[in-house]
C-alpha cells in the first residue's frame, strides 16, 4: 500500500514563501496524477493543485498565481512552491493522486500569522 509523506511545512509571515515536497517510499509517484489538497480547522479535504494529462495543471482560485506544482522523477518527489502566503493558507497539506486516491498520509502543517 502506497504511503505518502509530505515535508516542509513550518510557521512564515504573510507575503513569505514555503515549498512543500511529497514521496512515497517504494512506490513511483509518476504512475499517479498527482494532486495538492489541504484542510483548514475543522474544514473538508479540498482540492488546490493538480497535474493534467490534457492541459496546463489545475489550481483551486484561492492559490492560483501564487502556487506552483511540480515534479521530479528522479527524485521520485511532487513538489508545491508556495508564495505570497496569506493567513487563509493556514492549513495542513496533502498530497495523493487525483485519479486513483490513496490513503490520506500525516500531511505537513502551514501555519501563516504576523
């Protein structure tokens, strides 16, 4: 069973930057579409970024022009640089494939204040 692990999350000030990376230990990300959800307190799984097989990657409105996803197979990792953080970004990240889900793994905390 695939296990994601998502990494790089911490505490920053608004404007500040962060890029989240997610792997998975013995299985190859590049066989998933690979997707960015996050859940704020209390809130639903929600769906900010994506790749597409048939146009340019999907990103949720509150995030696009600030987010990017990315990968990189030989280091079999899914990356989201984040910038321009805003408070409402505040949230735990996860990451797992679109089409296929997978267990949801720990996810990485963003935490956004003054």
């Amino acid at each position: 069973q695939v296990q994601f692990v998502e990494t790089g999350g911490g505490s920053v000030q608004p404007g500040g930057s962060l890029r989240l990376s997610c792997t998975a230990s013995g299985s190859a990300l590049s066989q998933y579409t690979m997707a960015w959800y996050r859940r704020h307190p209390g809130g639903p799984y929600v769906l900010i970024a994506r790749f597409s097989k048939v146009s340019n990657p999907y990103y949720h409105d509150s995030v696009l022009g600030r987010f990017t996803i990315s990968r990189d197979n030989t280091k079999n990792t899914v990356d989201l640089q984040m910038n321009d953080l805003k408070i409402e970004d505040t949230a735990v990240y996860y990451c797992n494939a679109f089409t296929l889900r997978q267990p949801w793994g720990q996810g990485t905390q963003v935490i956004v204040s003054a």
